[in-house]
C-alpha cells in the first residue's frame, strides 16, 4: 500500500480515537459509582474490601489505556507530519504502518507504566471521605497507593447551599464551573431572574446558568446521607 493511501486510513483510525477516548471515560466513572455502592451497601464480613481493591484495579487498568491511546494519538500524528514533507514520489516508497509501529515500540519501551490519572486520585478520594464523613482529607507531596493517603492541600467537602446556606439534600452541580446548589434554591433563581450566573460568589463563569446545565451530584447526596446517619 503507498505512503498516501496509507496516510488516508491513518485519518480514519484518528476520527475513531474520540469515540474509544469516550468510552474510556464512562468506564472510569462507572469504576466510581460502583465503589461507592459498594462501600454503602457493605456489611461486616462480607468482601467489600476485595472487590473494591478489583474496582482500584481495573481503574488502573483503564488508565493505562488512556495512555497508551494518547501515546498512539502522538506517535501518528509524528510520523503523520513527517510523510508529508516529503515529496509524492518519496510517499509513494513509504510504509506509514512500518514507521508508526516503529516509533511506538521505542517510545513503550521508553515510557513509564506507572501511571497516574485524576479519576483514580479522585476514586481514593471519594472513598476516603464516604468512610471519613465530615473530617477532612489532607494530601501529601507523594503520591502513595493506600487508602488513607493523601496528597497537597486539603480539601473538605462543603455540604451548604450557597444560596440557602443550609445543608443540601438535593445537590446539583452547575457543569461549567462545578459549583454545587440545593436543586429547589436553583431552580427558584432561574424562575426569578433572567440570565442568571453562577450565584457563588467570586465565580469566573460567565455564562448564564440554564436548567440543563444542572447535573445530580449523586456522589454529594451520598455523602451527605451518610453524614446525617
């Protein structure tokens, strides 16, 4: 196959990477919503603990085809820039597959596979604090792999309303800045007021808040109830 045929099917391959990059995603989040099902259904002497630590697991797993998937998304788009400046007779003499198996061999066997990713920092995390309701999570500077650990700042989750200033029992999350409100404070703004922003305080989100912005925390209304048990 010549270098510009070859070239057109790596096209292809790319257009598919988003959708393989989708599912990844949903993968993960799905890995989080199930933890913590897990965690709240748990009963004493059951294997919680076991199958959660196959959850951590495959949330790994996931994460190395994440990168390994940014990797390729690199690698081709390299060689991809090389063919083309050569010129069309010198493509034609060129195996694009060859130089991208090539070139992702050397940068595999070069990378680390230790790998890291926010969905399982926020796995431990989310954890952590549905087992820790109400105390605060503190992170140290190194990255450690058991439960209670903990990495820069601290973070305690807030369970008020900004607009109420009253625990939630409904939290939805506004998806453009991630701020949380009570969803019968919310809705009420938007009735009221016409291209109403982020009511938080100091927010940077420029962009009038609409119903179908609003997403259910579940993961939130978790915590809480489990807070108030």
């Amino acid at each position: 196959m010549s270098g510009i045929a070859s070239l057109q099917m790596v096209d292809g391959a790319l257009r598919s990477v988003d959708k393989v990059q989708s599912y990844i995603t949903i993968g993960m989040e799905d890995i989080i919503e199930v933890s913590l099902d897990l965690a709240e259904m748990a009963t004493e002497g059951d294997d919680t603990e076991g199958q959660l630590l196959d959850l951590k697991e495959m949330m790994q797993d996931y994460a190395m085809m994440e990168h390994d998937l940014q990797q390729y998304v690199k690698t081709v788009k390299q060689v991809k820039g090389q063919v083309q400046k050569l010129s069309i007779d010198e493509q034609m003499d060129i195996e694009v597959p060859d130089l991208i198996e090539k070139a992702l061999n050397e940068a595999q066997g070069s990378s680390d596979k230790a790998v890291s990713h926010t969905k399982i920092d926020e796995l431990k995390e989310k954890l952590w604090q549905y087992k820790n309701a109400g105390e605060t999570m503190v992170r140290s500077a190194n990255e450690v792999t058991e439960d209670e650990d903990v990495v820069m700042t601290q973070c305690e989750v807030s369970t008020k309303c900004p607009i109420t200033k009253c625990e939630m029992v409904d939290p939805v999350t506004n998806k453009h800045c991630q701020h949380t409100y009570e969803k019968t404070a919310i809705m009420q703004m938007l009735r009221n007021r016409k291209n109403a922003l982020c009511p938080v305080s100091g927010c940077g989100n420029k962009t009038p808040l609409d119903k179908t912005d609003l997403v259910d925390n579940r993961q939130l209304k978790r915590l809480i109830n489990q807070r108030n048990k």
